[in-house]
C-alpha cells in the first residue's frame, strides 16, 4: 500500500474533489485586478492539495460530502495557501513548486497584503455559512501555528532545541493544521463526538509523522522540486529531530563543533559535514522510526471506525506520508 499513488489513494474522492476545485478557484476571485490575477496565479501553483483531500475523506468515511464539508476544505486551503505566501516572504523564498514565488514577482508587500487577503477570505467564508465551529476550530489553529513558528526562532536563534521542545514546536505549527482537517471533516456529517475524536487522533498521528518525514528529507532526499533542496533546514539552523537525537548522542566536543558547523550553515562544507555526522549517528535511521510508529498509531486509530472506501484511503494516505520521496 505505501507506493500506491496519491491519485490511486484519492480515488473515493475524485468527483468531489473536482468540485471543491471549483469551489475554490470562485472563492478567491476579487473585482480588484490585481488581487483576481495574483490569486489566479496560486491556483495555477496547486500542490497535492492534502488537507482539502483530508477534510473530504473524513468527512465521506462518516457520511456523505456536503455544502458544509466543501466549506471546510476551502477554509483549510485558504489558511494553508495563506500561510504558505506569508512564509515566503519571512524566508525570502525565489520559489514555490517550481515557480517564481509571489514575493519574487510582485515584492514583499503585495506577498504580506495577499496572504491577509485569503485569511480574511476564509473568515469571511466561515461566517457567511454560520459555520462558527469551524471558525474556532480554525481561529485556534491559527494561534498554535503562529506560537509554533515563533517558538522555533526563538530556539533556533540558542541552538537548543531539545526533543521534548522539538515535539512542541511541529505538533502546533504542523499536526494542529492536519488535525483540524479531520476534525472539520467530521463534524460536517456528524456530531458524534467519539467519532470526530477518532479523526482527530489520525490527523494528528498523521501531522507529527508528515513533519518527520520532511524534515528527514532535508538531509537523504533528492534535490527536490519546488525549491527546496537539501540541507536547508541547517543552513537556517533549526534543529529538526534526526538532527537531536545525533546530538544527544555523542559527547561534549564533538557536539560542540557541530553546533559550531552549523552556525556557519551557509558554507557547503560544513552542510556537509553536519548531513554526514547525522547519518553516521544514526539520526534519520531514529526519526524514520519515530515516524514510522506514529503512521502505525494513526492507521490503528481508524479501526475504530466502519472499514470501508474512504477510511481505506485514510490508511493509505498515512502509508503515503511516510513513503513520500518529495
């Protein structure tokens, strides 16, 4: 199951998932010009588009996709798109999946503006549809993800991250957005708590092993499309959990000069050298199975629920995440 495609994995979604594109592409026009071309210019960005498909099958595993569960996703989009423009733009980002970035064409203020503009979109969004579970389960969301990031620069800045704060920092600024997927997801068919506090186990299952994964990619994976590439997580110098645990593993010394490597993290030698000293310490080998084990916690969470299309798909996801070569 774990090499199956995402397109395979979608399959019990596919009808609604062109739908809600739809939905999506009217949402975010505006009669302002330069609003209505840059968000078009977005759209022609889409990515795997994850957590819309998480909303759709959680909420398609409890029920049938309605007008709600198409609210949710195109909230969920609208943070995740939103966020991704601000991001850029606090990174100094060229690109984004493999085009030129919004803050590379149109400059840091219409990057800050557009991002502002496609968050008030899916307040706007959440309140014209009554929909005030979502907008506090969104509102919420928006705050972990925000304490997350600025957590991480302010450890970041000490270099001392450890394993229990590393944990922290991607459970709120990663696993909460994933988890609010599922949760949106279930609450647009029922109002089964148990239910919906399944979904919410597997999202954040699901959130903790994705961000793993990535940040293992920094240091094994290919020379990866949009615009990532390795070692860029230590040429910004956060510490990420493959990383830790090669740390916390040697003596006082060798930490030290390899602590000291990566505050000089724009040389690539001493990328290098801190990439090389992670692999031999065991460090991905670690984190691999971390991941491993919260994929396994988050398909067991599933079994609680009727086996059928779409909580199948829910399990082959997970399977995908931590597979993933990109």
């Amino acid at each position: 199951m774990a090499d199956k495609k995402l397109s395979e994995i979608i399959k019990p979604i596919e009808n609604e998932l062109k739908t809600f594109h739809s939905k999506f592409s009217l949402t975010v026009q505006s009669d302002v010009k330069i609003v209505d071309y840059v968000t078009k210019y977005i759209i022609r960005q889409k990515g795997k588009r994850i957590r819309p498909i998480l909303v759709l099958l959680s909420a398609k595993v409890l029920g049938e996709v309605n007008d709600k569960s198409y609210v949710g996703a195109t909230l969920v989009e609208l943070l995740h798109t939103a966020t991704l423009v601000h991001d850029d733009v606090v990174d100094e980002a060229s690109k984004r999946r493999g085009l030129p970035s919004i803050n590379n064409i149109w400059k840091n203020k219409v990057g800050v503006l557009i991002g502002d503009y496609l968050l008030a979109r899916g307040l706007t969004i959440a309140v014209e549809n009554e929909t005030f579970d979502f907008l506090r389960q969104i509102t919420n969301t928006v705050k972990r993800m925000s304490e997350g990031e600025l957590l991480q620069i302010s450890k970041t800045k000490r270099l001392n991250i450890d394993e229990k704060t590393y944990f922290r920092i991607i459970e709120d600024k990663t696993a909460s957005l994933l988890e609010t997927c599922t949760i949106i997801g279930a609450r647009s068919v029922t109002s089964d708590k148990e239910k919906i506090s399944v979904l919410h186990e597997y999202g954040k299952n699901l959130g903790i092993a994705f961000q793993i994964k990535d940040d293992i990619l920094d240091f094994v994976g290919k020379s990866k499309l949009f615009g990532k590439t390795i070692g860029g997580d230590i040429k910004e110098k956060k510490l990420t959990l493959p990383l830790i645990y090669a740390l916390e593993n040697v003596g006082k010394n060798e930490k030290k000069e390899i602590l000291s490597a990566i505050r000089k993290g724009k040389d690539p030698d001493m990328i290098r050298k801190v990439v090389s000293f992670v692999e031999e310490k065991g460090g991905i080998s670690y984190a691999q199975k971390t991941a491993d084990k919260y994929v396994d916690e988050a398909v067991a969470a599933l079994k609680k629920l009727p086996e059928n299309e779409s909580s199948i798909a829910l399990a082959e996801l997970a399977l995908y995440v931590s597979g993933r070569e990109k």
